[in-house]
C-alpha cells in the first residue's frame, strides 16, 4: 500500500526520513529518480539517512512504476520520495494506487512562482499538479507532518 507519495529535491535526509516515515507507518521508503541509481555519492548519502528499521529501494522512475504495477510493493507500507514535480506525475499519471502528493521542498528556479516557504514552481509544474488534481489526486503543500495541511489550490 503506498502511505505517501513526496516531492522534495532532497529526496531522504532527516526530517522526511524519521518524521514523515514514522507519521505514514512506512516500512519501506522507495526513491524514484531516475539519476539516482547511477550516483554512488547520491546513494551512500541517502543509505546514511535511512531509519534503521526501514527498508530502502532506489529505482529509477520506469523500474519503480513497474514495480509498483506489478504488485511486489503491495506487502510493504510503502513511503515513495521523489525529486521532482516531473517525477511526480510521471509517477501519479502509471500508477492507479497514488492518490495524494504531499509538496515539501521544491527549490527556486528560473520562472519559477513562490507558493509557499519552501515550494516554487514553474507554469508547466502547476499545469501537471493542476491536471493531476481533476483526476482525483490531492495535492498538499507541508514541510513535517505537524504543519497546517495546505492543499494546492489554497496556494495558487
């Protein structure tokens, strides 16, 4: 079952990995990018963030759709990062069990708007989160799991 899916250009470091982990019941964390699996420094940095009694997968973003797709992640409470609102939707868009996207760190960019503390997105971002929405999907903004939860369209 997935608990959470989560955008943050961080992907694992300690907030998302011991207070979100702990808020979602996850047993399993799955970082979906598709550079990761190829960097040792970006794997070996996001091992160290890893609560000792979860299990982490890293796959890219095709692997991880088809996993998922597949039923092999239906034993797990399952906790999906990703690095990107592009990732995000890649995600939300093949897979039926996706049913909410929390924003929690999304950095400046070039063109981007600022929505919130730590959420700036670029036109074609809100677009994708805009569309996933009238399909269904929630979309919320929250940083740790005490924070106010703030859906997108509070924010645009």
């Amino acid at each position: 079952m997935i608990t959470l899916l989560r955008v943050d250009h961080r992907l694992l470091h300690g907030q998302v990995a011991f207070s979100w982990t702990q808020y979602v019941g996850a047993d399993c964390i799955l970082i979906a990018n598709d550079s990761v699996p190829s960097d040792e420094l970006r794997k070996t940095t996001i091992k160290l963030a890893k609560p000792p009694s979860v299990k982490l997968v890293i796959k890219n973003i095709n692997d991880s759709i088809e996993a998922i797709n597949s039923g092999v992640t239906d034993k797990y409470n399952l906790f999906i990062v990703v690095e990107s609102v592009e990732d995000a939707w890649r995600l939300a868009s093949a897979v039926e069990g996706i049913k909410s996207i929390n924003l929690g760190g999304i950095k400046a960019k070039e063109g981007a708007r600022n929505i919130s503390k730590a959420i700036n997105l670029l036109p074609d971002e809100i677009e994708k989160l805009t569309q996933l929405v009238g399909n269904g999907v929630e979309i919320e903004i929250r940083q740790v799991p005490n924070d106010r939860k703030q859906l997108l369209a509070e924010s645009l």
